[in-house]
C-alpha cells in the first residue's frame, strides 16, 4: 500500500508533497485578466487592529500569537467564497484545467468516496483517500458531480488555481492579514466572527462536524451564503472550507506590521477558516486567530478560496 503526503492534522488536509502523481507535476499556464475587478466586493476600512490570539485552547505551534498590532490601508473582499457557478464561468472563459484534473486525483474524506479510490494511505489520517478522478467537478469523484451545488463553494482547487481564477477576475488572493481583519468584522480579539461563545441561544453559526468524529455522518459543504454574516458582511469565514490566502507559512511576528505579506519564500501556503470536517474534540480551527497551511499544489474535497482587490 503507498503512504500519501506526510503527516497532517485530522481536519486541516493532507498534502501532495511527497506524494504520489499520475504525471509530474507542471506549474500552471498563466491566465489573462478578464476585467477589472466586479461589483459586489465588501469594503473593509483598513485601520489597526489586533491579529493573532492567546486563547487558552489555541496552537502554539501554529504560530497564533502573540497578539500583535497590524495596521491595513482599505480593502475590498469577496462577502463568501468562489462558488462552483464561478468557477465553472472562469473554465468556460479561458479553457482552464486544474491540477487535480492533470495530475489525475484528489483528496477526499473517505465518507464520502465510493469510486476510484487508491491503494494509498494518508499517515495519522486514515479518513483521507486519494481518488482518482476526483476534482472540482466531481468532488467525491467518479459518478458525482456539482449539479445541485453551483451555490457551495468550490474544492478541490490548488493555491495556483485559485491564483489563476484571482488574476482572470481582476482580483488577487487576500493576504493573511486582511483575510483575518475581514473575518473579525470589526471586532477585537473574540474566538468567533459574532463572538466568543461558539453557539449564541444555542443557535449553530458556522457550518462544523457535528457529533463524534469521524464516525457521526457528515452533510460536507453548505452553499456559501448559509448563516449570518459577521459586522462586514462575510460569510462562513468560520466553517465550511478552509480558504487559501496570499502568504507563505511562518510563525514569526513583529510587535507592529504596516501591510504585512508574509515571509518573501517558503513550501506551504497559508489556509484560514477550518472547514466541515473540524469539531472541539480535536480540531478547534475554525477560531478566528486559528491557521494552518498546505503546499500550493495540494488540493481537497474541503479547501476553497475568495478574493480580495485594491480599493
């Protein structure tokens, strides 16, 4: 049996580096700028606030804090993330094929496969599968499809797809920074977009595993304008699919950072937001502070992105 990626966490996605390919991996062709940058983006004020967070639950390793002063100029960013619909006009436009198309597979939540699995394991994930086949049209994939989801958000999608799909709709990746500034909605140094208690009046607000995991069944994505936005008008920057932004991983932190970027190089990108497949009992990530990173030609049934644009 061959082993897939190297160790990961249970809910934030299994790698390809160190994996296996159907054909060697190409960086992806460049895609032109359709237009400048659409209507529809939320406005966010820039300003300071305070990134990162010293929740008592939180992942040192992960580089969460310490809490630390950002200062951004305004912004724009997408209220949810690329939908199927989206992406699939973006594919119609320029032709474009994604990696998990050309390399031939794709991660997915082993609930939800029944065909094309391969003989390979995920070490320390068992409740991941290669399949083959599976891309973002077919996200569980042979024999599926997204024909009743065009609303839910894209997966299976690389950090280079999602750059690509970024460049052609006159937009870009948001950076860490503004990705989590947009996500507080304009509050400080709360665990959730709405707060600090996880259900207010017992009332669900992010789209997380439910019940014992990973036994309990799971329903997957949820179309991406499911529950309240947070004060800017995001939705589910908590739950639903982690979402990649523009920065390599790091964990080390100035005290102050005016427009920060992230390290100039590095193997992993960033990922924000937890996804469905995280719960309390072993992965908290969906807390605003909360982040992981996967390398940019990785792909899963639960990674999508949105876009952010200069104002």
């Amino acid at each position: 049996m061959t082993r897939l990626g190297g160790s990961v966490s249970a809910c934030c996605g299994p790698s390809r580096d160190g994996g296996v390919a159907a054909e060697p991996y190409r960086q992806p062709v460049e895609v032109a700028v359709r237009r400048p940058a659409p209507r529809g983006m939320v406005r966010v004020p820039g300003g300071t606030f305070l990134m990162g967070g010293d929740d008592p639950d939180g992942r040192l390793e992960d580089g969460e804090g310490p809490v630390r002063e950002v200062r951004l100029a305004p912004f724009m960013i997408d209220p949810a993330c690329v939908t199927n619909a989206q992406f699939a006009t973006f594919v119609k436009d320029t032709g474009y094929v994604t990696e998990a198309e050309r390399i031939g597979w794709s991660f997915v939540f082993r609930q939800f496969a029944t065909r094309g699995v391969m003989d390979a394991t995920v070490p320390g994930a068992p409740w991941w599968v290669g399949v083959e086949g599976a891309t973002w049209r077919s996200p569980e994939g042979p024999g599926s499809s997204v024909g009743d989801r065009q609303n839910h958000p894209v997966v299976h999608v690389s950090w280079n797809d999602a750059a690509a799909y970024a460049a052609w709709a006159g937009k870009r990746l948001p950076t860490e920074a503004e990705w989590e500034m947009a996500a507080r909605g304009g509050l400080e140094r709360k665990r959730y977009p709405w707060g600090d208690e996880l259900a207010p009046k017992g009332r669900q607000r992010c789209n997380i595993w439910q019940g014992r995991f990973p036994v309990a069944p799971s329903k997957g994505t949820v179309p991406v304008k499911s529950f309240q936005p947070n004060g800017y008008g995001l939705y589910n920057v908590s739950g639903n699919v982690w979402e990649w932004t523009a920065d390599w991983w790091g964990t080390e932190w100035e005290p102050f950072a005016e427009d920060p970027a992230g390290p100039a190089e590095g193997t992993s990108k960033v990922i924000r937001g937890g996804s469905y497949m995280c719960h309390d009992s072993y992965c908290n990530r969906y807390r605003v502070a909360a982040r992981t990173s996967n390398t940019p030609d990785s792909s899963t049934g639960h990674t999508g992105f949105r876009c952010a644009a200069l104002i």
